[in-house]
C-alpha cells in the first residue's frame, strides 16, 4: 500500500526540520503494519491508537483492514470517532469522571463507543452518564485495573439491571508482554487466558479482548484454545527499544531527530532530553553510539564508535543514521525505549523515507 503523501512546502529533507523532532520511516512503518495485519487480520486486532495518538496512523492501520481501535482515554475516543474513526471504539480504561462519560455518551448516535468498568462505582458512572455498551474488566495478573476473576459474573449482572449491554470481557496481561524466556512468556500467557475465558463464561457477551505487541504472537498462533476474539497491540506500528529485543517481526520505525549542539574530545551532546521522550523504560539508543545520560534538553553520548547497534533492533530496522563523528550542526537520531509516552510529548510528526521529509501528522489525541 502507498500512503498518499502531501510534501510539505519547503521542508524536504530532514536536516531542514527544527528539532527536536519524531520521524516516521514509512516504509518501516508500513512493513509493521502489513505484517501484523497479516497476522491479525481485520477485527482480530483492535489496535490501541495510544502508542501513537494519531487519527492519521490509525487511518492507515484502518487501511490495513482494522476498524476496531482501542483507546486508553476520552481525549482518545472523542477523537477517533470525530475523525471517523468510530466503527467501535474500546475504552479499555475505567472513568468516573461523569462530565467526560456523558461527552462519549454524546458521541454514540455517531460511533459505537464501549467503556470498560470493574466496579460497581464505575457501572454506576457508566450508567448515569448513558453509556450504552460495556465490557467487565478482568484483573488476569497485572495489578492494575480489573476486577477479581470471580467476581467478573456478578458484576456483568449488576451491569445488565442498570440497562447496559455487557459486550464480553477484556483483560491486560502487561506483566507478560516482554520476557527474555518465551516459552514462560507463552506458558504464562495461556495460563492468564484460561482466567479470563471462565470469567468471560460467567459474564456472557461475545467479546474476549487481550494482548499486546509483546505476546500478539501467542495469541494468533493460539486463537483457537484461547478463545481471545481480538488482541489490543499499539507499539507494534512505531516500535521502541523494549519491545525491539524481542526479535518480534517489527522494525523500528519512529526516531526522535536531533541536532548535535556541542562536542568535547570524548562526547557529544544533542538537543533531545527527557523533556521531548519517554525515559521509564530506560535510555534511549543512538545506533553505533553508547549514550551517557539524558537530562532536560540533552542527550550525552560517546563519540568512539561502538561495534554492534546500540539501538536494540535498529540493525533490522530503518534507522541506520548513525552519529559517527557528530559535528556541531550535525543530526542524529535517537531511538525511544518507551513509544508511547514519547509520542504524547510532540504536537506532530514527520512521515520520511529516509532523509526525505514526506508530510506532516498531527499527533491530535495527546491530553485527557
Ligand atoms: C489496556 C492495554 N491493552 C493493550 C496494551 C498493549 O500495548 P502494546 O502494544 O504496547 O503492548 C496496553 C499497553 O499498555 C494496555 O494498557
């Protein structure tokens, strides 16, 4: 597929671009997409529009045959179905704010809007604000949000009384998505789905929702025993650092573009700080660079050049700029070790094929 671009007027390479600044290599970007929908075909995949936050990207990824999108907040699924994006949207988070629900309610004439709950609070929440459709939350190893398995069942029934419809369940095995030890990580990911189909079989509806990049391989190898309908993946379209030692079939397609503002005889140092990239994950990379340290509006990184890519799977991806003796004025990219916090940081980002600037995206459903 060739995504129609709109070359920016004068900005046509990337050492034209103010940076900090995300690029996306297209075809990297492209490849991902393709292989996972390859993968997870169609409504099998119900990507999380989080990790990228843009109603561009999850234009293409509709492209790709997906018209079921997950969401991790309102901003996002007001979003989505304002951008006609609104096939059916998953709210796989738990609100009770009732200003914001009652929003979503609003929106559910255009779109089919479905909104997590694990909680009598949050049924209550969902009901009073007229949301038509949920899903029961299951807590499947994560202590995050979901209710107890056994408890899955009352609260579907508690749920129906108030009018909603209960669509099925979802749950979010996070503590399994990234493993140095596959075949626990599998083991453990079908252990953590015989939980959920019980509580799915006590709470009815036709929806198993689970999953993420790190497992989507488990999960489409084992459809059939697993039972789950559909698998929630988002950092597979852009990829970072943790997710890349995975050997996942996913290249690395975003980058945070910088400029080298200083050099000293062992070190440089670029404009790209925590301020502009999310940092829980750990440094970032710059391939054939060992980086130092971040701190606010820097990235520290030694100059002697280093023998395998810093940059986790970059060797297989489309990053292969590398800051071989950086130059004040000279760019470099770095590598993110967690996409998604890095991208709710930038108002846009810029489509490239290799140095080639290609268009510009909004990231428009950044905020809550
Ligand atoms: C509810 C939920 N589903 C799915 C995912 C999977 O995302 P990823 O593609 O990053 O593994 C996440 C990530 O945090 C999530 O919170």
């Amino acid at each position: 597929m060739r995504v129609r671009v709109s070359p920016p007027a004068r900005m046509t390479t990337v050492h034209d671009l103010p940076t900090p600044a995300v690029v996306v290599d297209i075809d990297a970007l492209e490849h991902n997409l393709a292989t996972m929908a390859a993968r997870l075909p169609g409504p099998l995949l119900r990507p999380h529009v989080k990790a990228h936050k843009s109603t561009a990207l999850a234009d293409l990824q509709r492209r790709y045959g997906h018209h079921h999108f997950t969401c991790a907040t309102v901003r996002e699924m007001v979003g989505m179905a304002h951008a006609g994006l609104g096939d059916d949207l998953l709210l796989a988070n738990e609100v009770v704010d009732l200003d914001r629900l009652r929003e979503l309610a609003s929106l559910q004439d255009r779109a089919m809007i479905t909104v997590a709950v694990d909680s009598d609070a949050t049924v209550d929440a969902a009901a009073r604000a007229g949301i038509r459709h949920v899903v029961i939350d299951v807590n499947i190893g994560l202590p995050r949000c979901g209710c107890a398995p056994s408890t899955a069942g009352r609260l579907a029934d508690a749920a129906r009384r108030r009018g909603l419809v209960v669509r099925g369940v979802m749950g979010y095995e996070g503590h399994l998505m990234v493993s140095d030890d596959r075949a626990a990580q599998r083991r453990e990911t079908l252990s953590a789905m015989q939980v959920l189909n019980k509580a799915a079989l006590d709470v009815g509806g036709d929806v198993i929702s689970a999953g993420g990049t790190g497992n989507h391989d488990v999960h489409a190898e084992h459809r059939a025993d697993t039972g789950v309908t559909e698998v929630q993946a988002g950092s597979y379209a852009l990829m970072d650092t943790y997710y890349g030692t995975l050997g996942l079939p996913f290249r690395q397609a975003v980058s945070l573009l910088g400029t080298v503002i200083s050099t000293q005889e062992k070190w440089a140092v670029a404009d790209v700080g925590l301020k502009s990239l999310g940092m829980d994950h750990g440094n970032p990379s710059i391939a054939g660079c060992k980086v130092w340290f971040c701190s606010d509006e820097h990235i520290t990184f030694a100059t002697e050049k280093v023998e395998s890519s810093a940059a986790g799977s970059s060797a297989a991806g489309a990053i292969t700029m590398r800051a071989a003796q950086p130059t004040v004025g000279s760019r470099v990219r770095v590598i993110p070790a967690h996409v998604d916090p890095t991208m709710a940081m930038h108002d846009h980002l810029w489509l490239v094929r290799g140095d080639e600037v290609l268009d510009r995206w909004p990231i428009d459903l950044r905020g809550w």
